[in-house]
C-alpha cells in the first residue's frame, strides 16, 4: 500500500484551535480543482451557520488542515493546474480514466501521511475517531480514494471520526460496482482501490467500512451534475455497504458548486459534533 509521497508538495494551511483550547479533533479537508489549501478554507471560514458563527467558531477545539496539492498537467485544458489527479471529462467521467491514476497515486500517498501525522498528534487524548477526513470537488474524490487505500493496520489505528464529502464524485465508481457483485462485496470493492494503486492486491481491512459518511451535493450544481454525488452515494452504500447520510439542497453559491447557508452548514456542523 502507498506510504506518505517524498515529492514535494505545498506546505500546509492550519488553523489551531481558538483562544489557545486544547487540542480535541482534527479535519482534514482537501480542495478542489484549481484551488488551494488557503483559498478553500478562506472560503469555508467565510460561511456560517445559522447561528451566525463559522464551523471553526462552533468547534473551538478543533485544529483544521488544508492541504494543497501539486501542480500537474491537465489534458483536457492544456496547462498546469493545482489539481490532486489529472481529470479528463467531468460530464463523461469513463473518458481516458486512466489519465487519473498517477496523480491518485502521489496524492493518495501523501495525505496519508497527513493523516497518520493527525493521529500521532491526539494520541493519548481520549477516543478514537477524533479525526475527520473530507474534501470538496476533486477534494472529495481524493479523500474518498485515500480513505479506501489505507492499509489495514493504519484503519485499525485511525478509527476516524467520519468521512465528510460536498459536491463531489466516485473516481472508477463503475468499475468499482462491478469488483464489488456478489459475495463479499464491500472487501472486494477495497481491493479495486489498493489494486489500481499499488498493482496488488494487498489485504484490506473491512473495518473501513464502518466510517461514518455525510455526502452533501447541490441539485442545481453545474459544474459537477448531482447525479455524480447520488452515483457516489449509491456506490458507497449499495456496492460498499457503508452508512452514508445524504443531503442535497438547491441554491447555494457558484453556481450550486458549494454548500448550500446557512442549512448546509447546520448540517455538516451536526455531523461533526457527534463525537
């Protein structure tokens, strides 16, 4: 299975707990196409719940990484671009897929090592499942592809808090229904991932399935179609067997391509505070 990438990426953007609070959670969360670590939490941090305060302002305790990925070539626009994998076609995602396997491999290995960093970093301060892995966009589609590519022993020390996805996509989301048929199905669809990352199949631990999810996608959402996230959560829930909690809205800003406010962010705040 990948360990932590020794290419070079972008130094991290952290946001510490406020008002010097002891560190309680840590959520990871990756960006999207063409933007940053800093950009994405600018823009998180922008948004409030219906309280009138910003997650980060809800969950005082909490420390917020964002990571920035490389830049790399995209084909499909002829220049480089910060970008976690190369993407062809957003509205065919079946297109010239295997264009995507290399920045997945890279990537994949590199948040790891976040992860694995943010578990090292709570160790020693209470439960497990004190940290959340998510994205947005292309964000989300990393995170997903780096949750089912840990390896065994790393799931069973992580045990994390929950998987939190918005407006994205399932990479190899048909390939994965049909590794997942049958008997078996969820440890099956696992090996797919570790499989196109690594060329083996190396054991995979079910214990992943077990994390919780919250998926959130706009109905109006021109950039990437909701019915890529509803084929995401259809994937995780019927193919992999997780338990994934499902919220689509319709009016949120850009174009439907974020977080619909202040109910969305009611609503991922809940998922987050669960523990």
């Amino acid at each position: 299975m990948p360990q932590e990438s020794k290419l070079d990426f972008p130094e991290l953007h952290i946001i510490h707990p406020q008002d010097n609070q002891a560190h309680t959670h840590t959520a990871i969360l990756l960006h999207g196409r063409a933007s940053s670590g800093p950009e994405f939490a600018e823009d998180l941090f922008s948004s409030s719940t219906s309280t009138g305060k910003t997650l980060s302002a809800c969950l005082p305790t909490w420390r917020w990484v964002f990571p920035t990925s490389r830049n790399r070539w995209s084909t499909s626009f002829q220049e480089d671009m910060c970008a976690w994998f190369d993407v062809y076609s957003l509205n065919d995602i079946t297109a010239r897929q295997e264009l995507q396997v290399e920045g997945l491999r890279e990537s994949v290995g590199y948040v790891l090592g976040i992860v694995e960093g943010e578990v090292e970093r709570l160790k020693g301060e209470g439960e497990d499942g004190r940290v959340f892995l998510g994205g947005m966009s292309q964000g989300m589609a990393m995170g997903l592809w780096t949750l089912f590519c840990a390896p065994g022993d790393a799931i069973r020390r992580w045990k994390l808090g929950g998987f939190l996805g918005m407006s994205g996509w399932l990479p190899f989301a048909g390939e994965v229904e049909e590794r997942g048929r049958g008997q078996g199905r969820g440890k099956a669809a696992l090996g797919f991932f570790s499989k196109k990352i690594s060329a083996s199949d190396s054991e995979c631990d079910s214990d992943v399935l077990s994390t919780p999810v919250l998926l959130t996608h706009g109905t109006d959402d021109v950039w990437v179609s909701v019915d890529l996230g509803r084929q995401a959560r259809r994937v995780l829930e019927e193919t992999m067997g997780l338990s994934v909690e499902w919220e689509e809205f319709t009016g949120a800003e850009n174009d439907g391509h974020w977080v619909k406010e202040p109910e969305g962010f009611d609503r991922i705040l809940r998922f987050l505070e669960r523990t």
